[in-house]
C-alpha cells in the first residue's frame, strides 16, 4: 500500500529542483521557506500517482513520457483561486468612462480587443463585459474580450458560469441579480454577458500560446505577477512590449509594479487609476 502524502518528505535539494523546474515552466517562483506550501499543494498529485517521493514526480515532470500531460495537472494544483467580481474596480471604470472614448475617438471602426491574461475562474473578464454592459459599449464599438488562464481546470469554471456567494462580496447587489440567476445553491451568468467573453487555457511563459491574444490593445494581467519571480516577469512584461498593439494598455494590480522592470510603459493615471500605457 502506497504511504499517504503526509509521510512523503519534500527534501531540501529535491525541493530545489522541483521548485525550479516550475520556475522555467510557469514563472511561478517558491521562496526557500515556501518548502512545505509547495509539498502541500502538489501532494494530491503525488497520492494520485501512487509515487513514493518527490523526487519522482520531478522526474516525470523532466524526462516522463507523459509530461506535458502531468503539466496541465501541475498548473491546476498550483493555481491561486482568489478572485472576485468587482475587484479592483476603478481600473475597468477608468477603462470604461475614460480611456476607452479616448480610444474609440481616435480609431474610429477599429476593434477593440480586451485580454484577461490570468483570469482564473472568469471574474474578473465578467466584471469588465459588466461594465462595459452597463455603459452601453456593445452597442457602440466591436469589442472582444479574451480570457485566458494557465489552469485548465480554472478555465473549465470559467465556462461553466456558475458562482458562489464568496464571489460576490464586492459587486452591488443590483447587478447580481441583473446578470445572474440562481441555480442550485450558486449563480449562473446569463448567456448574453457570456457571450461576450471567450475562454482559453494559454501559460504566460508560453509565446506560442499567448500568439491568439498577444496584440490587444488593453491588457489585464493583474495579481499574477505577485507569485512570478522578477525574471519571469520581465520575460512576460518584455514579450507585452513587443507584441502589444500601439498605443496599447497594460492593467496589473494594485501591489504589483513595472517600475523597475522597463521604460516601455509609462505609467499614468485614469480616473484615480493606474494604468501602463504603451506609445505609438
């Protein structure tokens, strides 16, 4: 009989390499004393596999024949739920009420592509297909919204439209009823603000994957950057920089800063909002 996972040991130098390995995968980086978080979190998939040690695990994730496949286990096991609609909301209203006239003002019939580059479980591209709802954008520009998340478990949720209470902390209540249904003990999106956003799994340290979405004008890769390492988000912010349409936007969150990674972006304010802004 296999030993449960909490007899397996994650050893410093097996945790060092597994960490890494991670690290060149997904930019998601553990710090030293981050040892146990990481065990904990992919301890399942140890169970799962009936190993014996970590050390295994590493071993499929380098050299197994079914790598890829366990990689998308991976990233599931190690993705970061927390999300909310409404949060952070003054950067989609600036974006709605300020720069998005600006914007459409100045290139009139041009389609406006919005990209959520780590949507997790579909909040937060909701909120912002919400908003622009609310501010009769549809009706008066071509707009896409594109999600993307590394997780394809996340995305999945993503898809299926349907959310707990824990989700709505934040939103008024007048548009959870608007723009939700009660089905069972959550809420369904209707169908037409689904609509309005398409789902796909993409890892942001994958240019392959980023190619459908890369040449947005305004991104939204907010509260990942928080788990990156600074390299892999200098990797991430550089790949932007290049591909991004010009003018373009870039949205992060509140405690993350681009500061001292580039000077392609210029951070400026909206409406009491922070936003990176990228020139022609």
């Amino acid at each position: 009989m296999w030993p449960t996972t909490e007899h397996v040991p994650l050893p410093a130098n097996v945790f060092t390499i597994l960490r890494d390995i991670i690290h060149e995968r997904a930019g998601i980086f553990f710090d030293d004393d981050k040892r146990d978080l990481l065990a904990d979190k992919l301890s399942s998939r140890i169970s799962d596999l009936g190993f014996t040690s970590f050390l295994d695990y590493y071993y499929l994730l380098k050299y197994g024949p079914s790598a890829e496949a366990e990689w998308s286990n991976t990233l599931d096991a190690l993705s970061v739920p927390e999300t909310y609609f409404w949060r952070e909301i003054g950067q989609i209203e600036a974006l709605s009420e300020v720069i998005l006239p600006e914007y459409v003002t100045a290139h009139p019939g041009k389609l406006v592509e919005i990209w959520c580059a780590a949507c997790a479980t579909g909040e937060e591209p909701l909120t912002i297909a919400m908003v622009l709802e609310e501010g009769g954008w549809f009706d008066r520009a071509a707009i896409k919204i594109h999600a993307s998340d590394a997780s394809a478990a996340a995305v999945a949720k993503a898809r299926r439209g349907i959310y707990r209470e824990r989700s709505f902390r934040s939103i008024p209540k007048s548009l959870q009823d608007k723009y939700f249904s009660r089905v069972g003990d959550g809420w369904q999106i209707s169908s037409v603000l689904a609509s309005r956003v398409t789902y796909s799994r993409a890892n942001l340290l994958s240019s392959a994957e980023l190619e459908p979405f890369e040449h947005a004008a305004f991104v939204f890769c907010r509260n990942v950057f928080i788990y990156f390492s600074f390299e892999a988000m200098n990797r991430v912010v550089r790949h932007l920089a290049r591909k991004m349409h010009r003018p373009g936007y870039l949205f992060v969150g509140a405690s993350e800063s681009l500061l001292r990674l580039t000077t392609d972006f210029e951070l400026k304010t909206a409406r009491n909002a922070f936003v990176y802004c990228l020139g022609k």
